[in-house]
C-alpha cells in the first residue's frame, strides 16, 4: 500500500473491469476526508482563545510561558496534550513542553488515561471495503460515527465488488471471482427490472408513494441477491482513543485479511499525519503478505 502525498493522507485503490463489464477493486482505498484544524499548535492551542483563560490566574504561575512554546506539534497531538494538561492545570515553566510530547503521550497511554485522546476525531472515506468489512467495522461502537451507502436506495449503476487476495493470487478463482460477479450484476440488473415491472402492473407487494420510496421498494427487494463481495463504500469518523483500539483489533494477526488491509491502511494515514500518536506501534509482516501492527500500550 502506499500512501499519497499531501496534509490529508490517501491510499488509492484503482478499479478493474471484469470481461463482462462489472467493476471490481482488489484492496481498500482510503481518503482522509476531515482532520483537527487547531489555530496554533506551535503553541498550547489557539494562542488568541487560550490566553483569555490563562490570563485570569496569577502572573506567579507563568501559565503565559506555554504561550511560547517555539515547537510546532501535529494538531490532534497539541489538542490532546492541551487537554491532558488541563487536568493538571500544568501550564506554568514546570509543564511538560511541547519537546517532550513523545514522552508525555508515552506517559498517557502507559497509564491508560486514554480519555484525552478522545478529543481529537479523523474522518475517512474507505472504499474498496466489501460488506463482509463493513459488517465488521461497524460493530466498532465508542467513539464511532458510520454513514454507509444504502442498498436500498442506490440502484445497479454504482454496483461494485470486492475481490478477496486468496482469489486474486490463484487463477482459477481469479476467473470464477470475474464471471461470478458479472454474472450478479446481470442477475441484479434483470431483477430491478422485473420488480420494476410488477411495481408498475400494480403489486401490492412493491406499491409505495412517492418516487423514492417506490425506488426503495425495489431496490431492497434486489439487494437480497447481493453477495458479501459487494463493495461498500462508507464514511467513518473516530476519535484518535478508538481509531487506536481499532487498529489493535483490527490490524492483527487474527482478523480475517480484509479487514486487516484497511486497518493498516487507516494506521498508515494515521501515524503519517500524527506520529506522536500512531508512532508506538511496531509492524509485522504475515506470510500472506499483509502487515499486522501491535503495540506495548494496547487500549488506552
Ligand atoms: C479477531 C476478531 C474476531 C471476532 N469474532 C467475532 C465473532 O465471532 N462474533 C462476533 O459477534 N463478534 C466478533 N468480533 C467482534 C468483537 O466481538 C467486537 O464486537 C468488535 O471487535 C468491537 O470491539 P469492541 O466492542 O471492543 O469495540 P467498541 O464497540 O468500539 O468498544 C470499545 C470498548 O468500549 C467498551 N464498551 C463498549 N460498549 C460497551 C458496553 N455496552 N458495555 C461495556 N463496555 C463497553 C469496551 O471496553 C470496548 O472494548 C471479532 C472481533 C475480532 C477482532
């Protein structure tokens, strides 16, 4: 997998096409969609709204020093960090400094106060995720906000699939995976049709108002045939806590392929854009070529 240049980290997954003409991807792609904006991470956070609350304690405390931190921090980790410190009200000379933050967070997930790490939330869109991943991404529930496509709504035209690695790697399944799948969309296509048919002949089973909802009535009827290969697209947002035990459970050994290859995807974009809070985890490369990731400080 490689990652895309830029502020907002992408790993692209390009589209084939099966001889019958049914898209298909072999690997998630990822787009970072949204990610903290904090006004000055150079600083605590936000020097103009922060110095409003610092300014009304004693001079004596030299809460302003943190105001002039000259090391510029990553946004999620300055917004954690602020955050952490808070807790403390550890602003003063005394504080840990923005050079430090390795072993500040060291420290934060050492001692499992993992609830600072909540504050900061990374948005991505994955696609080239089949329902099989989505069903077991979604049952990711702290922290998480989830906008999937609708099966019920989109119709054949944005059908695509997923093409597992076991049949990417062996011929013989490579070509069933390409017939079976324009097979499905063809079979998909008819059924839209011939729902579409009956709903005009007038069946009770399929009548509905309004243009939408006669469309929806047709399209979760079709879906039943849809297998779990089908690509599903979907937005995830999650706060930097979950995204790590995310990828603890998710980027292992243990979970089934594909949904280890978007894990390790989201960790890569994760740790490129934050390697103050990503940077712990040590990766392992698995015999089928994909790679596991672990950490020391696991669930924070
Ligand atoms: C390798 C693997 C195999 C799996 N196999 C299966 C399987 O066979 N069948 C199956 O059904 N699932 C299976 N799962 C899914 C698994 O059981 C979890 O549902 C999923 O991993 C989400 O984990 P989570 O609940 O820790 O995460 P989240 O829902 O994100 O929760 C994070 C943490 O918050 C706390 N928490 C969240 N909700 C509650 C709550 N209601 N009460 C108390 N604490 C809470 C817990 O500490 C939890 O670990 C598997 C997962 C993996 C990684």
């Amino acid at each position: 997998m490689v990652l895309g240049p830029g502020d907002h980290p992408t790993v692209y997954s390009p589209v084939h096409v099966a001889p019958g003409g049914a898209r298909y991807l072999t690997h998630p792609g990822v787009v970072t969609l949204a990610r903290p904006n904090v006004a000055a991470p150079h600083s605590a956070i936000g020097d103009a709204t922060i110095e409003q609350f610092l300014s009304g304690f004693d001079d004596s405390l030299g809460f302003r020093s943190s105001l002039q931190d000259p090391v510029e921090l990553p946004p999620a980790a300055a917004l954690c960090k602020v955050a952490g410190q808070l807790c403390y009200m550890s602003f003063g000379p005394k504080r840990t400094t923005n050079a430090e933050a390795a072993r500040y967070f060291a420290n934060i997930r050492g001692s499992g106060h993992g609830s600072v790490l909540e504050h900061a939330t990374f948005t991505f869109l994955c696609y080239g995720i089949s329902r099989s991943v989505t069903h077991e991404l979604v049952r990711h529930r702290a922290g998480f906000a989830f906008s999937q496509v609708s099966q019920r709504y989109v119709s054949a035209q944005t059908l695509r699939f997923v093409e597992r690695p076991e049949f990417r790697e062996t011929p013989e399944l490579h070509r069933d995976f390409e017939a079976r799948i324009d097979e499905t969309a063809r079979r998909h296509a008819l059924l839209e049709q011939q729902l579409a048919e009956l709903q005009l002949q007038g069946s009770e089973a399929l009548a509905a108002q309004g243009r939408t909802a006669r469309r929806k009535r047709i399209q979760q009827a079709a879906r039943a045939l849809l297998p779990n290969e089908t690509e599903a697209p979907v937005v995830v947002t999650a706060n930097v806590r979950a995204w790590r035990h995310f990828i603890e459970a998710r980027a292992n050994e243990h979970a089934d392929v594909e949904i280890r290859m978007l894990a390790y995807a989201i960790y890569l974009c994760l740790r490129h854009m934050e390697p103050l809070l990503f940077g712990d985890y040590d990766e392992t490369k698995l015999p089928d070529g994909t790679t596991a990731v672990s950490t020391a400080t696991p669930k924070v």
